[in-house]
C-alpha cells in the first residue's frame, strides 16, 4: 500500500504539473483529505520535481540544444543566427525575473496563510478558471523573435500571480502569452521554458534541507517508482496540453477548474 501510494503522488505530480489546472493546489487538496506524512516529505517532493524537471527538457531537447548552440556562436563569433537565440534567452531570463525576486520575499508568508485558510486554494482554482477564460476569443500572431522585455517582464509578473497555490503557473503564463499577442505554439514553447529556471531555483533551494537518510528509511525504491510516474505522465500531459492549446481549446480546463474550486471551498469551510 505504501508503494501504491508514492506512485499515485507520482502520476498526480506528473498530470498536473503540466496542464494549466495548478499542482501545487491538487497537492494540497490531497494532503487535507488523506493526511498522510507522505505529502510532508521534502525529499519525495525535490525528487518528484526533477522528475517532471528532466521530461520536459527531454521534450524541449532540440530547442535547447539550439538556442545553446546559438548562443555559443553569438559570443564566439557574434553570429546573426546566435543573436536571435540569445535575445530569446534573455527574454526568457527578464520573464523569471519577477518570480525570481518576489518568490523569495513572499514563499514564506503564503504558506504561513495557507496553513491557516486552506480554502484559498479553491479561491485560486478560480482565479486561474477566469483567466483561462480570457483567451477564448484571442487569435495571436507573433512569434519567437518578436518578444521584447515589456512582453517578457509581463508574462513574468503572470508567473509571480501562480505562487498562490491553486493559481496554475502555466495557466497563467500561457493566458499572460496569448493576451500580449503571441501565437499558441509561440506561447506554449515561452511557458515552459520559464518553468525551466524556475524549477532549477526550486531544486536548489529544496536541497539545502535536502536529508542524505534516504537509505537509512528504505525508501530508495519507493522514490524511483514515484519517479518513473511523475517522468512519464509529465511527458504524456505535456502532449495532451500541446494538442490543447493548438486547437484554442485551452479554455476548457476552466470548466475542471470550477468544479475542483466548488468542491475545495465547500469541503474546507
């Protein structure tokens, strides 16, 4: 039962870190209900996170290696192709900026109220509903080499809004893309390579509490298969959201959205 559980946190981690319907919210739904020390642990969570972590930089390898490369040649060789992909790097850097600085004011605090009224969760379910809400009717055209710092600095304080757990981080960047005009393939790519620093920033600030006793516990296996789950079902999430966004069905999630906001206020209070 025991494994059972680390690999259903697993699948539920790997589902909805994706998907615009906010993981951190289903985590702490699921933490209310089942009240296991499971979701307590830190450790399972870091590994969780690098789980998704390494699925979608395996989905995103090729632009990756890309814009590394072109980068290399702009500094080398001052290239015309490497200054597009560095411009785009940077862009994606002024995009983290906001999260960067205001994460570490208010992290603390937002859990302090967060363990104090669990219902905000459901509040942010519905937030994120509304904004999805938004891009029903947007029809966006520009692309890659067309985001300017005003746009990226924008889409970053969308990013800040999802610290509120309940509130989807990619929900809100992709609605934050698609209302500064950008078009869907353009403002998936630009969503998740903003996740990327993010959730680097996450790691490195996770494994200073990380605790080396995993052996000691007898864990090590339970971890791995929770792993395997968060890896493979991020990966098959990533393809569902991406078949999402191309056909401008995005807003759908919001009917979800809804439902799990009516369930979580109802349930807490």
């Amino acid at each position: 039962m025991e494994i059972i559980k680390y690999i259903i946190l697993g699948i539920l981690q790997g589902i909805t870190e994706p998907l615009p319907i906010s993981s951190s919210g289903h985590i702490y739904i699921f933490k209310a209900i089942f009240n296991t020390r499971i979701f307590q642990d830190l450790n399972l969570e870091i590994f969780l996170n690098f789980a998704s972590f390494i699925a979608i930089v395996i989905i995103l390898r090729k632009e990756l290696k890309k814009y590394i490369k072109g980068i290399y040649q702009y500094i080398i060789s001052k290239g015309k192709e490497g200054k597009d992909a560095f411009h785009y790097v940077m862009m994606v850097l002024v995009g983290t900026l906001p999260v960067g600085v205001l994460g570490l004011i208010i992290k603390d605090p937002m859990e302090q109220i967060l363990s104090k009224n669990i219902f905000i969760v459901g509040i942010g379910f519905i937030i994120t509903a509304l904004f999805l809400l938004l891009t029903i009717h947007c029809q966006g055209e520009k692309e890659d080499k067309d985001i300017t710092v005003k746009d990226a600095f924008l889409i970053g304080l969308f990013q800040v809004v999802a610290l509120l757990p309940g509130i989807s981080r990619s929900g809100m960047t992709l609605v934050g893309c698609i209302l500064r005009g950008f078009d869907n393939k353009t403002s998936l790519k630009y969503s998740f390579m903003l996740y990327l620093p993010v959730s680097i920033a996450t790691m490195i600030l996770g494994i200073s509490e990380f605790s080396p006793m995993l052996k000691e516990t007898g864990l090590i296996f339970h971890y791995i298969l929770g792993m395997i789950a968060a890896g493979v079902f991020t990966y098959l999430s990533y393809n569902w959201l991406t078949k999402t966004v191309e056909r401008k069905n995005l807003w759908k999630f919001s009917i979800y959205l809804f439902a799990i906001a009516l369930f979580s206020i109802m349930f807490f209070i």
